[in-house]
C-alpha cells in the first residue's frame, strides 16, 4: 500500500488493508527486536488493536503504516524491558540433586521411620521432639512429664540403637 493509496475513513476496514498488506513485514519485524516468533506476533496484533482504537484521531490516513511502526517498536521495546526486569526478580536457579540421589534420600527417610517405629515408645518420643521438633532437653522434660537426665538417657540408646538398625541395614 503506498501513500497514493487512501485508506477508506471507516477504522474496520481501514486497519483490515493494512493488515492484509503489511502485517507480515511487522511480524519479521518484531520477531527480529524480540527473538520470539509468539511475542512477535502479540507485539504486532496489540498494535493493529491500538490503531484501530485511534482510527477516528489520525488526521493524516497514509500515516498509518509509520504509526503501526512505532507502535511495533515500541511494543518491543516493551516486552524486552519486561523480560529483563523479570529476569532480575527471577530465583537464581537451583541445581537439582539427580533423580538417584532423590531416591536414596527417600529410602534413607523410610529407613529411619521404620528403625523409629522399632524403638520403645520414649525412646521414640525424645528423638522426635529432640530432632524433628528441635526442642531442648528441658522442653522435652517437660512435655513428656519427665527428668532431663531420663531425656538424656532415652535420646543416648534411641540414638544408638537407630544407628546400629541402619548400619545392619547396609
């Protein structure tokens, strides 16, 4: 469409003459300032949507073309800002353990349950509130309704004897 062409002053069929001529150019266009063939072509429909919307205010109709330029220009420039700025905020990534070492961790787990499960109950009881709840001798005497040497003493054979059922284990 060159500038001899007038663009009729209705905004539908004016942004669809156009569409039809140039959209793909303004494709290859912002796929080049973006490098996302999607984003690309967001860029360039949000463009035609802005024309469209301002239709009645272009005073000069053979502008249009230098209108959805800038537009796609700008949208670009846009998006790439917000890339960035979501890369800036993004988590620094993380290296994964391998999916070996996340089943022996969850085997590792079950195991200690299971030798948990075989110990008498206040042996449990002191482990579990003494690692899994992180609480203090004295904490622990007291929600169990016992001395802190008895804490000591329970969490002194739990221990051992947990050991001694994973080292059998191996």
């Amino acid at each position: 469409m060159t500038a001899s062409d007038a663009l009729p002053r209705d905004a539908d069929e004016g942004v669809t003459a156009l569409f039809r001529a140039h959209a793909t150019g303004l494709r290859r266009l912002a796929r080049l300032l973006v490098d996302d063939e999607a984003t690309a072509e967001d860029v360039v429909q949000d463009a035609f949507l802005r024309l469209h919307r301002r239709w009645f205010l272009l005073r000069d109709r053979d502008k249009a073309l230098a209108y959805l330029r800038t537009s796609v220009l700008n949208g670009a420039r846009s998006r790439l800002r917000r890339r960035r700025t979501e890369r800036g905020y993004a988590p620094p990534y993380e290296e994964q353990p391998s999916a070996e070492l996340t089943v022996l961790a969850v085997d590792d787990r079950r195991a200690v349950v299971e030798g948990l499960a075989g110990l008498p109950r206040r042996q449990r009881e002191v482990l579990v509130l003494r690692y899994y709840l992180d609480l203090s001798e004295a904490e622990i005497a007291a929600a169990l309704g016992i001395s802190r040497g008895s804490v000591k003493s329970h969490a002194s054979r739990g221990v051992a004897a947990l050991a001694a059922r994973m080292e059998s284990r191996t």
